[in-house]
C-alpha cells in the first residue's frame, strides 16, 4: 500500500510563506546592522531597530496577517492579500532606506561614546563594518511583497472553509450531543 501525498495547498504556502516572512524581519530587526571599533576597543553596534524602527512593527503585522489569513473569506483573502503586498513593499522600502543610513547612525554612536565629531571622530576609530543583516530584511519584505501576489492570484481557488454549523450536522438535526450520542467527535 503506498500513500499518496498532496502537495501543499495555496493557502499553506501563504501562511507558511508570511509566518517566514515575519519571522526574518523580526530576526533582521534584532540583529547588528553595523559596527564600530574605537581605538581604546570599545565596540558599538547600531542594531536594526535603532536603524529602522518599524521593521519589528511591520514585521509583527505581518505574522499577525498570517494568523489571519486562513480564517478569512473568499473577500477577505483578497483584502489581506493586498495587505500583504502593501507591508511586504513597506517592510522592504524601510530596511533599504535604513541601511543607507547605518553609517550616519555609527557617526551618531561614536558622537555619543567620545564626544568627538569629524575629523577628531574619525581619529578615534579603529574599524567599521556592515553586516548583511538590511539585506536579510529587504529579503523578509520582497518575500510578504510574493506571498502578497501569491495570495491575490491563488485565493479564489482555495477550497472553502466548512461552516462551524455544518461539521455538527447529522440527518438535518444539526445538533451537536447528537453527534456525540452516536460516538463522534463534533470537534473534528
């Protein structure tokens, strides 16, 4: 006897797909965008929700719309699927735009740690450097921005939910102990 897999629906690939998406945001949003090295070794790092703020907001929402989605209507999958490419391109566009402004936000903490600015700053640094951290949070917005498009294009077809009511039915009674009396579980 060989069993037969079914390859995995549209709606748990958007689900999946935004729950990963959430998540990489969340993790870029936590994670070092950038560094710096002072000549006495103190080390500062500019972490992602000091360079882009709104990536652990837009983030949230994103798994949040992903909790959501497999409840929602034939309507209201068409409505969360443009909420989904609407925070995917602004999660995307906020950690582009923040990742340009990681260098200014060093400068900002070195200011702060040494007093110095310009030139004397400069003096003061032994190293910078960059992580990919932006690029993993531009990649978490492009993937909602896909899932979005995704959701848009394959929810007409997901099968419908059955109705609370209809799992309990039995000859038209539509009463739940009588499920129960012939030794079912109305639950599943």
């Amino acid at each position: 006897m060989s069993a037969r897999r079914s390859a995995p629906s549209g709606r748990l690939i958007a689900v999946l797909g935004l729950l990963l998406a959430g998540a990489l945001g969340l993790l870029s949003a936590t994670q070092p965008w950038g560094s710096a090295t002072l000549l006495d070794g103190r080390e500062l790092a500019v972490a992602g929700q000091d360079a882009a703020g709104a990536m652990t907001t837009l983030s949230l929402a994103t798994v949040a719309l992903a909790l959501v989605l497999p409840l929602a209507g034939p309507i209201w999958r068409l409505v969360l699927g443009a909420l989904a490419l609407l925070l995917g391109g602004l999660l995307a566009t906020h950690a582009a735009t923040a990742r340009a402004g990681v260098d200014a936000a060093i400068a900002t903490l070195v200011a702060d740690a040494t007093g110095l600015s310009g030139s004397a700053q400069q003096a003061e640094l032994a190293a910078t450097a960059s992580t990919a951290w932006p690029i993993v949070g531009i990649a978490a917005g492009a993937l909602a921005a896909a899932v979005g498009v995704w959701v848009l294009v394959t929810a007409r077809r997901w099968p419908a939910r059955a109705s609370r009511a209809a799992r309990y039915e039995r000859s038209g009674s539509g009463l739940a102990w009588d499920v129960m009396d012939d030794g079912e579980d109305p639950t599943r």
